[in-house]
C-alpha cells in the first residue's frame, strides 16, 4: 500500500487567520445613502451585516472612515435600519466563484444567480479586485479579432487585446450593435456586464439581441438602475474577473461592457456621499482613479486576451464631456455612432471618419490598411462637398476628386449598412472593399 500523507499547510494556514471572535458596533447617524456607526476591526472593502428593527440582515461595505466612526454603504435596501441597530463584522473576502460551467448563466451585481437554473456550480475563487496587473506580462497585439461587423473589420480592425469605446447619444443603437457582435464574433467566450440599465432591457437584449446562439458562449452580469451604487460598481469588478478566470484558461475572451458610464456615475454617487469634493460635471477624483484600473486589467497575455468593447453614454451628444473624454485617453480606440447616419437608416450607424483604431496597423494586411484609407479618403471628399451637391451647385467635371467620390458614395453607404440577422467575416469585409474600388 503506498504511503498516504496529507498536506496540513493549507489548515494550518486557515486556523492561523481565523478570527472566531465575532465583532459588533452600532450604527450612530443614517444620512442619505450613507450609514455612521462604531465598526471595530474593520478597513475599507470590509463586508458588514446591519441588523434592522425587521426583517433580514442587510449587506453593507466599508467606504471610509471620518471623527473615529466608520462609513458603510449597503448593498441591498435601507428600509429598516435605525439607531443602535447592530453591525457585525463579517471576514467574507471580496471574491467571485468562477468556472466553466458559468457559460450561459446569468448572475447579478453580487455574483448570485439571478436565472432560475439553480446554483453556480464554480472551482475556485478569484479576487473581485485583483491587483493592478505587470506591464511586462503583456504581449504586443498582433492578432485581429473578428467581430462580424463588416464596417468595424473593415475599416475600424480590432486585435486580440485591444480595448474599444462605443460612444453615443440616447437611442442611437449601442445595445444592438453589442447584441450582433456578441452573437458573430470568433471569440471563444462573451463576458457582457449589463451596469445601471433599466430592468426591462434586460429580457429584451437576452432573447432579442443576444438569442441564444449568442448565450451560449456568454456569461450576463446585472446591475439594473435601481439597486444601490456599491452593487453596480461590483457588477462591473465581477465581470471583469469573470473574464480573467476565462482569459487564464488560455481563451481569447470578449468583455462588454454597457455602460461604463453607468459605473462612472455610481462612483460619483458614493463618492458625493461620503464626502469628496467634486470636479466637472459633479464627477470626483476617485472617478478618474477608478476608471485605469478598471480598463488596465483587460488586454492581451500570454496565455489568452481579453479584448475590452466599453459602451460610453454620451450626454447630451457631447462628446468632449469629462467620462468620454477620459475614456478616449486610456483606451487603443474608439468608435463613434451617429445620430445623423441613423436618421438615414444606415445602421449599424457608425461614423467611420470620427472613429478610429489605434491597433488597426498592427494586424491589418498592407493591402487591407491601403482599401480602409482610400475609402475613408473618398468619403471624406464626398462629406466636405455634399451640400453643394445637395442644391445642385456642383458640376460634373469641375473637379476629378468629387467626380470620383460621386460614382463611389453608392456603394460605400451599401458597404456600411449590415442586417442584424447578416454576420459578415474579416475576410469577406476586405472583399467587399476590393469590389467597391475595383468597379
């Protein structure tokens, strides 16, 4: 019989760090979102339990400390909790259980299964806050990622890697166009981070836009508009280590994420609340802090990629407003939708002159950089003349750069409209840029 020995490390290493010694304040003050009390033992990120006068207990995380009293935010409802009311100290670790059978499910802000399949069955823990990640570990993006959208192959390529911003306005399509790249792309898993949307939207983008063929392959993580700050940043933080766990298992890995914005404003509201001082647009310095170290834990490694796709809610179609214009900064590219080309009912409406890749000339081919100029070059020649068009003020003849744009724009407008139901490959969006200049 061979010789059996258990590795005691590990519980040996457990008893050391238990604290079986349970730990309890109370709560002093509730002002807004915000809960004053004695908190002993307890740093920021602490999880707590506020007992209320009824009812379960309530979740509530540390967020600061100010005149020796502990700040907590709750992460469910405030009903209930009044002075004196207890707080215990819990020694949970802020971590989400991930594993492969996590495909197809939907969970919600917390990491708790929200689609009525049971419970997830997961393999090990990961932290929810993962420490900033070594530059040296990254690999040059090399690599395209199809997405199946014949503009973005097209004319706005995307690498393995790469992090991209979906701007625009209200009502303009972001939720469509995430929905057919999540059903069309070659990436082997879809990590989709629903933050701060109205509940409705999130049946209608699972069967409408995401379908099955979609679901599969993805992993949904919920923080509608109604629940509490401190959920919907935790939503956003869950999702990204979903697609780390996903990414270390050597899986090229897509994460979406509508909206970042949406995460930004619930940094703003926890921020207001506990006291810091606001900047432009009322949005505080921990915004600015958050949103790097957020998008920095996406990118392109060694044993996978995840390739980051962050919509971006532009208000009031500004788009040199404080978060658009940040998120421009840390990201390899971004890509604008119109509201003018979607009142020409050219969808998906991307405006491919606003737009740009920073990637796309490390992984296109010098044929396929040479189509994508040249079209952009028409296009632009076109764009700068087209009123004078409009009102019949331009001759033909009068200049070849304009006559050649005219007898191109036809085909070019036909190149950037795509069916929802229609996926068209890398290669067949270079093929479709050869016939519109070989015509």
């Amino acid at each position: 019989m061979p010789n059996s020995y258990i590795n005691m490390e590990k519980y040996r290493a457990a008893i050391e760090s238990a604290k079986p010694i349970r730990l309890h304040g109370k709560v002093t003050q509730v002002v807004g979102l915000v809960i004053e009390g004695y908190c002993p033992d307890s740093s920021v990120g602490t999880i707590c339990e506020i007992r209320p006068q009824e009812g379960a207990p309530i979740p509530a995380e540390v967020v600061g400390f100010r005149n020796n009293k502990t700040l907590l935010m709750p992460l469910g409802e405030l009903r209930g909790v009044g002075l004196d009311s207890l707080i215990t100290v819990r020694r949970d670790k802020a971590s989400m259980g991930v594993g492969p059978l996590l495909l197809g499910r939907v969970i919600d802000g917390l990491g708790k299964p929200i689609d009525d399949k049971g419970p997830l069955r997961v393999e090990e823990e990961y932290p929810i806050y993962a420490a900033p990640v070594n530059p040296m570990t990254r690999t040059p993006i090399r690599k395209p990622l199809d997405l199946g959208i014949r503009s973005i192959n097209g004319l706005l390529t995307c690498g393995q890697g790469q992090r991209v911003g979906i701007m625009a306005g209200s009502g303009v399509g972001k939720s469509t166009l995430l929905g057919m790249i999540a059903r069309y792309t070659e990436a082997d898993v879809n990590v989709i981070a629903l933050i701060g949307e109205r509940g409705r939207e999130l049946r209608e983008f699972i069967e409408k836009d995401l379908q099955e063929q979609g679901l599969k392959k993805s992993v949904v993580v919920v923080a509608t508009s109604d629940q509490p700050p401190l959920v919907r940043m935790r939503g956003a933080y869950i999702a990204t280590t979903i697609a780390e766990y996903f990414q270390k298992q050597g899986k090229k890995v897509l994460l979406m994420m509508d909206s970042a914005t949406r995460f930004a404003m619930a940094m703003r509201e926890v921020g207001l609340a506990i006291g810091e001082p606001p900047t432009t647009k009322g949005y505080t310095p921990s915004v600015f802090a958050a949103l790097p170290k957020l998008l920095e834990r996406t990118g392109n490694f060694t044993e996978g990629s995840i390739t980051g796709l962050y919509t971006v809610l532009v208000e009031g179609d500004d788009f040199n407003e404080p978060i658009s214009d940040s998120m421009r900064s840390i990201l390899d590219g971004h890509i604008i939708l119109s509201r003018s080309l979607a009142a020409r009912n050219i969808y998906p409406p991307i405006d491919v002159m606003a737009s740009a890749s920073r990637v796309m000339s490390d992984v296109a081919s010098k044929e396929h950089q040479e189509l994508a100029g040249k079209f952009k070059e028409t296009l632009a020649t076109y764009r700068q003349s087209e009123d004078l068009i409009n009102i019949g003020a331009y001759k033909a003849g009068s200049n070849p750069g304009i006559d050649y744009a005219l007898s191109k724009i036809k085909g070019m407008d036909l190149f950037l409209k795509q069916a929802v139901q229609d996926p068209v490959s890398m290669q067949d969006a270079l093929q479709g840029l050869k016939q519109i200049f070989q015509s």
